[in-house]
C-alpha cells in the first residue's frame, strides 16, 4: 500500500489536499515530548490535524480513509528549525530555493535568525502562509542590529532611541524577532531587548561585544551557536569591546567551574540556546565536510569552488584551535546545559556547504553523536523550537495539535542517518512530495 501510494505521489504536484481523512497504520511514532517512540501505532489526520493517534489494533479506519502502511517506518514531528537564513555570503536573497528544500527535508516551521532582506522575507512568510508558494511557516526576523566595526550592511542604531526607533518600525512591519550581532554596544543592545519585550517581541545574539552573562541579565531570550561565540572566559576584556575568544576556550574543560557557573546563569535567566553543529561542523578539519547532496545543491562554478577553497583553508590552517578537543567542549556544553535544565533549540545556519534542510538533517545526526539520545534529540528539534517560539499547537503529534510530521524509512534509534529517507512531508495535513520539491534544486543555491 505504502508503494502505491509513492507512485501515485510521484504523478502529483509537490503538494495535494489528499483525501478528507490520511491514516498512517503500523508506525513507529516518535510524539516529540522527548518519551520513547510509541510502536506499531496509527495516527489519523483529518481538516490539517491530528485527528487520532493509539495503537493500530485499536481502532478500524472508516471506509473511504486513504490508508498508509507505514509498517517498518517512523513518523516524527515536523522540525521547529531555530536558526535559518534566505541568504548565503554573497547570494543576498535565495528564497525561491531553500524554503523548498527546508520543507522538503523536513522543516515545516522555521525562525529566520537575522534577515539580509527583512521586506522580502516578512513577504515571502505571508505567500507560504496564504498557499501560495510551498515552504515550511516562517517566523521573519528584522535586520541585523550590529555596531561599529561590524558588516556595513547591517544596522547600526546610534543611540538608544533610534535604537527603539528601529524596533516599533520592524515590530509594526511583523517581524518577530531581533537579531543582536557580534558588535553591538551594550547600551543599543538593552535597548532593543527593552523596547522588544514591551512589544511582545523576542530577542536573540550571535554575540561577541557582550558576553553572554551580560547578555542574560539583560534579560535577551536566546542565544546562538552554543557555546562557540562566548566571550565570557576572556580575561581583561575591555566592556563592551568584540575580541577573539576562541583560545579562551579552547583551553577549558568541561568540568571547569565557570562553565558550570555560566550554564547556571543561562539556566536562571531562562535563556535558550540554539545547537548550530552542522555549520560550526565545517570549521573544523577532523570533521566530515559537503556531502554530495549539497556539493549537488550549489550553483556551478563559483559556489561549487569557493566550497572547495574553503574546506582547502579549513585543512591546511595552521595552528588551529579547531580541535577534536575543542569540538568535544562545543557538544559537551550543550549535553551539561540540558542536563542542568536549560531549553536547547536547534538550526543549521546557511552558508559554505550548509543548505535548509540538509542541514537540519545533519543537526539530527550530530546531535545523536554528542549524546542525546534519539527522543531527547526529536523534541529539541521540534517541540523546544515550538516553545521558544510560543506557537501552541505544532512541535508535537498530540490530538487536535496541527498536522505537521514526515515519514522516513526504519528506526532512526538504530541508524540516525535514516532522517534523510524521507517518505513523505505533512504541514497542517498538507501532504509534500519530497522528490518534486527537490527536483529543480540542484545547481541552484550559492553565489551568484
């Protein structure tokens, strides 16, 4: 039944309606609260929801029901992806690719964490929301709020009033969310968190200017790629000054005291950290680089060769603080954060060889290799994104909850790389043929 149903999806568009009522029968049913999987149940979507979900001998599916024998296959919450972009370095608008291929493997929300083009991209958000181009739901992010010394095309308030200035203007255009990057002032940065909160918005950093204990009593919300951009274990570093901090901490261990002391900080202030693994992966010379998926993906040419420069200056880097043991802190930090308590969220970034998508599949893989297990690592790919987010129905497969899940090949408690054996994508009980949205992404995503 299952092949059927493939052959027919394969003749349709990237999306259909599909029948009033979907059972998928005999699955391996990972619900994204972080318990273990449920075994041989069905799970019924009716009206873009989860209609049903109890064990297959249960209950009969009416006549009529398009029946899916998912026997031998795992079904899992759509990805909450946390850390997305419609841009790469030097391709400042690529969103009529990579929403397909995000939703293709498997995003179906994702929080773009800076904006190289907020306009386009709040557009871009209300089109997939109205139906008309495919792509997971986008929560839009406003531009990036830098300061001086940072990128040229990022925004540099010049005070605390513009600085709130800037907030109303992208809070009344609908971005969600405020990006602080690597040298904003301390002032400007407290002064968007303030002005944000007071408008219902929330407030993330790629952090350098501020270490992340200041941040966090600032009161900011979260805080991306892990431990990598802290500048907390600095000494004599000047307030409010961007330095290098990587041999700061490419020197600790994990059972060094301050970092216990900095993920009870974080802990306390219910900050949430994003998991970027799979874009911190391509800096490091030990670790595998592009798979040939994303070697395919990017355009001929110059993004095809400057990928190859890249891993080329990756390898052959001197001196590196790029390390095994360096990589082992990375993962391990985030391990003792959870176990602590704290709220980890998960997204791939966007750039090098790191695709929407693809990306977020190797965060899944990753993930599983720094040590959490395959439920712990589902629920903060879906359900923690979910919660950060404040969206109260998706993250999870509970009944009445909006239909967001996909269908991959095995058990991936046996195999984590079977989270690229996509089936099939359902958002909101629309049903997403993988192989049609894919079908027109390579040589398409890169410089240009």
């Amino acid at each position: 039944m299952l092949l059927m149903w493939l052959v027919l999806g394969a003749c349709r568009p990237s999306a259909t309606a599909g029948p009033s009522l979907v059972v998928i029968e005999g699955a391996l049913v990972f619900t994204g609260d972080g318990s273990e999987p449920l075994t041989d149940h069905s799970l019924w979507i009716r009206d873009g929801r989860i209609h049903h979900l109890g064990p297959t001998a249960s209950r009969e599916p009416p006549p009529g029901a398009q029946v899916v024998d998912a026997r031998g296959h795992s079904v899992l919450p759509g990805i909450v992806g946390m850390h997305h972009h419609l841009h790469m370095p030097g391709a400042p608008w690529l969103g009529e690719t990579l929403p397909r291929a995000a939703l293709a493997c498997v995003v179906t929300t994702m929080q773009t964490a800076g904006a190289a083009d907020a306009e386009r991209e709040i557009a871009l958000a209300a089109a997939i929301e109205a139906g008309d181009v495919p792509g997971p739901r986008i929560v839009p992010s406003a531009p990036y709020i830098s300061g001086p010394g940072g990128n040229a095309v990022m925004l540099a308030p010049s005070s605390p009033d513009e600085a709130r200035a800037f907030v109303a203007k992208w809070d009344e255009r609908g971005a969600a969310w405020f990006k602080l990057y690597r040298h904003v002032e301390p002032s400007i940065a407290r002064a968007v968190i303030e002005e944000a909160h007071a408008r219902g918005r929330k407030v993330t950093g790629h952090l350098c200017s501020l270490s992340y204990t200041e941040a966090a009593r600032m009161g900011i919300d979260r805080l991306e790629h892990g431990l990598n951009p802290a500048t907390d274990f600095v000494t004599d570093r000047p307030a409010g000054a961007c330095v290098p901090s990587r041999a700061s901490k490419a020197a600790l261990t994990l059972d060094d005291p301050r970092v216990a002391q900095l993920i009870d900080i974080l802990v306390q202030h219910e900050v949430t950290l994003t998991s970027t693994l799979a874009i911190l992966e391509s800096g490091f010379p030990h670790r595998p680089q592009a798979d040939p998926r994303s070697m395919a993906a990017l355009e001929p040419g110059r993004a095809q060769e400057e990928q190859r420069r890249q891993e080329d200056l990756v390898a052959s880097a001197s001196g590196t603080t790029s390390t095994p043991k360096y990589w082992t802190l990375l993962t391990g930090f985030e391990r003792r954060f959870v176990e602590a308590g704290g709220r980890l969220v998960a997204g791939p970034d966007t750039g090098r060889h790191v695709i929407l998508g693809y990306g977020d599949q190797r965060n899944f893989e990753l993930l599983v290799e720094a040590g959490f297990s395959v439920p712990q690592t589902v629920q903060i790919l879906s359900a923690n994104g979910a919660a950060a987010l404040g969206l109260p129905d998706v993250g999870q497969l509970r009944v009445g909850w909006q239909a967001d899940l996909f269908l991959i090949e095995g058990d991936p408690r046996r195999d984590p790389a079977v989270i690229r054996e996509v089936i099939q994508v359902y958002k909101a009980g629309q049903r997403f043929d993988p192989a049609a949205l894919l079908a027109d992404l390579q040589g398409q995503v890169g410089l240009r």
